[in-house]
C-alpha cells in the first residue's frame, strides 16, 4: 500500500494503481482521452500530465504505477502548460467542426478544450482529411475527427473479443479501422460510440437527431434480454432519441448490447393507440367504454373454465400482478400461465429457475459449462462477463454443443442428451473436472427445458452438484439463463399453472376467451375463439385478436422487473404511451371495475404494496410438491438451441427498422462468403 | 510518406513456397509456446521475399491464419513498418541512398539514371514490370558513397555511367556483382594508402 502525496495531501493507495487513480482519489480531476477504467492502459494520448517531484520532464499519470513517497502536483503552471501543449497537437488535425457534429454537448475533446485550449492556431498547413470507414448500420464514423486514443481498438479486441478494429499507418497516416472495412462482428459494437471521445464515431440512427441538453433523460432498465442492463432513455416529447448505458458494476458494468440501445426505434412504429374491435375480419377503431362492455358481456356469457390469459415477454410485475389478480378474484380462474412453450419448471424452490451464481460470480467460477445455451446472442451482457473470466482467470468452458463463436475459446461435446446423463451420472473426466472445481458453474440454457426428458435431466443435475457439495453458503453452481425480461418476476408472481396444461388444451381449441397480455408468441389454429389481446405493438398477438387493447411499452409506465439472478430493478416512465392507449395495470384494472363495479386496487401504490407482500409471502412460504409426477422413461434426444433470431426477438425489436438493418448486414456478410 | 495503401490489383492466393515454409517454421520455433504472434515481421519479410518484393493481402491472410492471430493486427503491423511493400515494387527492387554523404558524392546522377532507365516517378513499375526504383535515407555505407541497395545486394561507389550499365544488366535479367564499382575491396583505402597519417595518395 504505497503512501503518497498529490497536492500535498496524503494518500495512500492499493498496490497496481496508477497516479491518475491515486490523484483521482485525493479529489483532484485529470483530463484524459486514451485512458478508460475498463480497458487496458494505452498512455498515448499524454493529456493527463502531472508534474511529479525530482522528475525534469511531466509524467503521464495514467501509465505511472503510484509508488511509495511520489510528490503529485497537477494545478501547477508546468502541468497546465504541458497540458495546453498536448491539446494545442490533438487540435492541429481535428476539424473544429462542433456545430455540426452530433457529439456536440458532451464531447471530452470539446469541454477539456475549454480548460485547456489556445484560442488560435498556429498550425498554419492544411489539416489532414481521412476517409470515412464503413462500420455497418449502428456506426458512423468522420475519421478526420480522430485523435487516435485507440479506446475503441482496446474495446474490440479485450471486451467484445472480436479483434477486428486496428490502427494502420503511422504518425500523421494513422488510421482507425475494421480489417478491409466490414462491419464489426459483435453484438456489443455500439459501445464504441459512447467510449469516443469525440466526434469520431457517432451513432448512425441517432444522427442528426437531437441535440443533448434538448433530451429529457431517465434512468431505468432494460427488458430486451432477461440481464436487465441499467440504461438511461432519452426522450425528446414523445420520442425515445436513444438509449444509453448506466453503470452497474453487478450487471452491466458499462455495456449495452446493440439491441438494447437500438431497438428503441421500434417504439415508434407498429403501436396500438386506440382499442380495436374487429367485425367481418375488419379491425375498427372503438372507445374504451365500448370494448369493456363487449368484453364484459363476453366474459358473462361464457363458462369460466373456458377462460384462459397468458402474459408475455415483456410485461412488467405489476401487470402480471394485476392479472393474475383479475384471474383469480374476478374472475375465479386459474387458467393462466406466462410460459409460451413447454418449458420443465419446478417452481417449488425458487434456485430452480435464477441464475444463482450471479453475474459477479461468473468472475470468480474457475469452470463454466453451457448446456443448451447460447450466451452470446440469449444473453450478451452476461457473456461478455464470461469472456472477461476467461481473460482475466483462464476460466475453463465446456459447451454441450457448438454453437459457433462465443468470443473466447470453448471445449464442445457432442449435443447429445446422453452425454449429459453420463456426466452427471459421474463417470466422465468432466465429471471429475466439475467434482475437483472449487467454484463450477452450471449454465443451463431454455432450450434443455424443452426437451422431453428435461426433468430427468434438470433433476440429475442437481442431484450431482448437491451429492459432490457443490451447494455451498457462497456458492450455488446451478444456473438457468432466461432469455426474457419478464420471465423470473412472472415465475416469482407464480403465474404459472402446474395442474394442467394450458397450451396443450389452447392448440385443441378447448377455450372460448382468450385474454393475451403482450403474449405474442403463442402457436395455435384460432378457430371460435374470442381473443383480447392487451398490448403496445401491433404483431403476432394482435393480428388474430378480436379485441385489441393498447397498452404501454417499457418506456411508458413505471414497473418492476426481476432480472435473470432474481434482481428486481424498477424501470421506470420516460414517455407517456401515444394516443389513447393506457398503463397496462390500469386497463386491467378499469376492466375489473366494469366486470363487478369495483376496482381490484385503489391505486398504483396499493397494488404495489400487495404486490410485495405476495411476494414476500411467497419467499416465506415453502412450497412443497409432494406427488411426484411419473417419470417418463429416458430417451437420448438431440439438444439442438433453439434462439429466437437475435435482432427479432421481441415485439419493440421486431418494430425497429435498425434491427431489420442490423439483421440484413448480417446476412449480406454470410451469403457473399468473403469475410474470411 | 503517405499512407501506404495495399495494391488495388491482388493476387487471390498465397501460400508459402516449401523453401520459405521450411524457413518460417525454424523461426516460429524460437519462441516459447503461445508466443508463435511474435514471429509475425520475419513471416512478413520471408512472404516479400518470396513474392517479388511486394506483401500482398493473401499473404497477410496466410500469415494470420499461420500464427492463428487476428487478420487486423497483421495488416496494422504491415502498415506500419516502411520496408514492407503494399504494391508491386518489381523484381528488382532499387532503392538508392540520398542522403548528406551519398548526396555530395553525387547520389543525384544515380537519381538520374533511374529516371531514365526505369521509370519517371518514384515507386513506378518499369516497363517491363521488372524493375522500381525509390529515394531512402541512410543505408549506412557513407564510406563507399554514392550507392545504392539492389534487393539484398548494395552496388557501391557509384557514378552515372557505372549505375546506367548495372541498370542494363538487370533489365536483361542478369545479376550484376555486387560491391564497389572502383575495384575496392569493402571499405579498403584506395591508391595503397595504409594508414590516415600517409597523405602520399589522398
């Protein structure tokens, strides 16, 4: 713990940190480009110059490992000289061209200018210019505004662990670039519009589109996987401009994936903003009073056991809550569930279906082994974590199956379901590999849930971890990866229905109301069934409705969501939901009110409160499931990972037409079969 | 110096010859296991060698798959490094030395006949595309000034006449002998003079 002093005050620092962290901690600011706490140390861009003692030339703090007894000082005239003399060469080259760039307003370059800038140039030769790079649909690049920081070279190669950006060329030539100008391979690449520091590489949608003080911005979470990333929404009016990362070193870190920060122009387009009644196959638009009463006369006239509602992919905690309120005390009924396969789920405990091991944990696993799972495209966050694992640690992964680039080294299995039996039935070296780890982690993926012999498999699973004491006070090695957003809070809701299967009698048309809560991914033939679907995009759902109610999308009403380790993060209202559409809680609960003249809840705060004690009850009490159901014999299956397309996965993706860019690049790459 | 840009004109493939492969396994031999990436600037060198003296993009592929590192870090390593070749450069690549010592010794008639023999402009194919020539700094033989680098041989104490048939002789196909061209041995004093202090033949 070296001891030092920066501006005369004492610090005293942990061992491997640089002078910039130790100044950083005695209160005083360094400016700096190159230096990003996430990435590697690149010491190349020289504006964080300190002056140290005994030193005849200033030291670039960010590459100075503190050490016992250094004297800082970073407010003398030699440093602010030095300083302005750094600025006054990345300024030689740099367009001032601000009033045009979309950085503008929160650009590094810009606001240190302002400290540290000269008003006049004495460069008196032309500027240079460079070409611009094609980066693909997210990234715009002005490579003429590059200062060559190399933060986004350092991003690529260390934390997407897709090594396709570089600089070529030398001194004044230096370029930054992708290997013959494809577009970066990752579905983390948007990051390097938020780790520039100028105006270099700006994002492609979002161009031209507002200007940052003009933004109303608000912190929430994300529902495009089942990580929860924290970002910030910034909206202009109604408009969502872009969504941006916040950090959460226990989620996120810094990151977002591409789809999470560009799916948002999918709110804007396919939205239901006024109820629907649908006659002679035709869709007219009708009042909120209207469709209630059709409803409810609907709901009077048919038996209630021929009502059954589904929630969706989406839905935030309260709407299920709420739902499953109006299931089972208006309309006394537990025909409902928010799966929309035939997934095994043991919801006695809740270790069942969480990620227990936490998305920390991952750093501190020392053998990771996949089964029919895809982090990279279920879960994106979560396996760039992986793959930070894998660089810091060498942690070891195993995948059941090949599932092509994951962006670090894995050994594959065969994809058997046999091999898996073996496993875990012990007598396998990885057995004694997952026997011999002190912190092994299980990652298992939905697709090994759909499976026919999936509880067997799940059940033998965790009979192995727990016969080899791999269930510790600290550690808990089973994983289950959820690909939605609001499938854990649903499963800690208990919208579920064990008693009987709900999609098996749906496909043989034995219901007569079927009530969708932004449900979109149910596969049945419609025959006679009255179908209400409840939602903010016009898909799937609401193209076999009869009824469409429209609700709001995450940006629109406040709502919790649990994440995949069983997080529960509140997201919270950005915009308001366009025309007449309403929050989701309160269309269920206005129609619960024309059902029985009496709301189920008051008001928001009150279906919260008995939100959490449900929840809280939930938690306290333990389910037990004694009557075993009867073991099917088991069968070897091919476990092949089901992955919803990537950049379609749900209803906001499937609306935005960057998505639909994003997917054809894709493509366009695949099928010209040059790219390597 | 500009950046330079690789050929627009590439081969399609590129291998190792089985001289140059035998070659570039001795070198990645010499570095530890994992390490093999660091092989990467004389894998770069053998592939110019063997191809004319020019790197095409085929090779910077080869070489990446070769060492198992990423196509971007060869290509930033390939650009960065002047004595690597983008483009073709012919098979007889010239590069003669104007720099102060070659310069007042009269490195300028050299420049002279390569325009007239080779080519007008620096870093352009002769005619028969066998031959380019270029200006480079210092190659570290002042005391046989002026000269020049031929490939892997330098022609020394050159003047105009001397450069014009040495250029003759390459563009027939010929090697011409390497060394002074004033019937010098290396760097020996001329007229016998055996020490600094006899001035008798300076």
């Amino acid at each position: 713990m070296p001891k030092l002093k920066v501006n005369d005050i004492e610090v005293e620092v942990e061992d491997g940190l640089t002078v910039l962290q130790a100044c950083e901690k005695a209160g005083a600011e360094i400016p700096r480009f190159c230096y990003h706490e996430k990435l590697s140390i690149a010491g190349n861009c020289r504006m964080c110059l300190v002056e140290m003692e005994k030193s005849p030339k200033p030291i670039a703090s960010c590459a100075m490992p503190a050490a016992e007894g250094m004297n800082i000082k970073t407010n003398t005239p030699f440093v602010e000289k030095a300083r302005k003399g750094v600025m006054e060469f990345l300024l030689a080259n740099h367009p001032l061209d601000c009033p045009v760039c979309d950085q503008g307003g929160e650009c590094d370059l810009q606001d240190q200018s302002m400290f540290y800038g000269v008003d006049k140039s004495r460069f008196k030769e032309n500027k240079r210019a460079v070409p611009e790079k094609n980066m693909g649909p997210l990234i715009k690049t002005q490579m003429t505004r590059c200062i060559h920081c190399t933060r986004c070279v350092r991003f690529a190669t260390e934390v997407a662990g897709v090594s396709e950006l570089g600089a070529i060329g030398r001194g004044e030539d230096m370029q930054i670039t992708t290997y013959l100008e494809h577009s970066m391979q990752s579905e983390l690449s948007a990051n390097v519009i938020d780790l520039c520091p100028v105006g270099a590489l700006t994002s492609k949608p979002y161009v031209f589109e507002a200007r940052p003080w003009e933004l109303k911005k608000t912190e929430t979470v994300d529902v495009m996987d089942a990580v929860g990333s924290n970002v910030r929404v910034d909206t202009y009016d109604w408009e969502v401009k872009r969504v941006l990362p916040i950090i959460n070193e226990d989620i996120n870190e810094e990151w977002i994936s591409d789809k999470t920060r560009y799916a948002c122009d999918g709110l804007l387009n396919q939205r239901l903003d006024t109820p629907f009644i649908k006659y002679n196959g035709k869709f007219e638009k009708a009042s909120w009073s209207e469709v209630f009463k059709i409803i409810k006369s609907k709901f009077e006239n048919s038996s209630k056991d021929k009502v059954c509602g589904f929630v969706g992919d989406l839905t935030n905690m309260e709407t299920g809550y709420i739902f499953k309120e109006f299931f089972d005390r208006t309309l006394n009924n537990i025909n409902y569930d928010s799966r929309s396969d035939n997934r095994y789920l043991d919801n006695s405990e809740r270790e069942n279906y969480i990620f227990n091991s936490s998305i920390n944990g991952i750093e501190d696993s020392d053998l990771i082994f996949l089964i029919g799972a895809n982090p990279r495209y279920e879960a994106t966050i979560l396996n760039a974590r992986i793959r930070k694992a894998f660089v810091n640690n060498n942690t070891k992964v195993i995948s059941l199956n090949d599932v092509g680039d994951l962006t670090y080294p894995y050994k594959n299995l065969d994809g058997q379901t046999q091999t898996i039996k073996t496993i875990f039935e012990g007598s396998e070296e990885i057995s004694k590999e997952i026997i011999s780890a002190s912190k092994p982690m299980i990652i298992i993926g939905e697709s090994l849930l759909k499976l026919n012999s999936s509880e067997q498999l799940f059940n033998l699973i965790k009979n192995f971890l727990k016969i080899n004491n791999k269930f510790t006070e600290g550690w808990n090695p089973l994983n289950l990866l959820s690909c939605d957003a609001a499938t854990v809070g649903n499963f800690d809701l208990g919208i579920l229905n064990n008693e009987k299967n709900l999609l098996e009698e749906l496909k043989s048309n034995k219901f007569e109301i079927v009530y969708l809560v932004g449900q979109d991914n149910l596969e049945f033939n419609k025959k006679d069934e009255f179908v209400i679907y409840q939602g903010s995009h016009g898909d799937k759902g609401a193209e076999i409705a009869d009824i469409i109610l429209p609700g709001s999308a995450y940006t629109e009403q406040d709502g919790y969501f649990t994440n995949l380790e069983g997080k529960m993060q509140k997201a919270y209202k950005a915009s308001y939901p366009p025309g007449e559409a309403k929050e989701d809680w309160q269309i269920i609960n206005e129609l619960a009110e024309v059902m029985n003249n009496r709301k189920l809840f008051n008001d928001k705060e009150e279906l919260e409160s008995s939100m959490f004690n449900y929840l809280k009850l939930q938690k306290e009490k333990q389910i037990n499931i004694n009557e075993k159901q009867k073991i099917s014999d088991f069968q070897n299956e091919k476990l092949n990972i089901q992955i919803k397309d990537y950049y379609f996965s749900n209803v906001i993706a499937r609306s935005s037409k960057t998505m639909i860019e994003c997917n054809n690049s894709k493509l366009n790459i695949k099928s010209t079969g040059t790219e390597g | 110096m500009s950046l330079r840009r690789p050929a627009k004109n590439q081969p399609e493939t590129f291998e190792f010859s089985s001289s140059s492969l035998k070659e570039a396994n001795k070198i990645v031999l010499k570095y530890p296991e994992g390490k093999q990436q660091s092989a990467v600037m004389a894998l770069l060198y053998i592939a110019q060698k063997q191809n004319d003296n020019w790197i095409p993009l085929a090779a910077m592929k080869y070489i990446a798959k070769f060492l198992d590192m990423p196509y971007i870090k060869v290509y930033e390593v390939a650009t960065f490094y002047t004595m690597y070749n983008l483009s073709p450069v012919g098979k007889y690549f010239v590069q003669v030395c104007t720099t102060t010592p070659c310069m007042i010794r009269g490195a300028n008639k050299l420049v002279e006949a390569c325009k007239e023999k080779i080519s007008d402009k620096e870093n352009e194919l002769s005619n028969d595309k066998s031959c380019s020539w270029m200006e480079v700094e210092c190659l570290g033989a002042c005391v046989n000034a002026p000269m020049m680098q031929i490939n892997d041989n330098y022609y020394e104490d050159l003047d105009k006449e001397k450069t014009i048939e040495i250029f003759d002789k390459i563009l027939k196909g010929e090697d011409p002998k390497p060394g002074s061209y004033r019937g010098r041995l290396n760097t020996e004093p001329e007229n016998n003079r055996k020490t600094l202090m006899d001035t008798k033949n300076a």
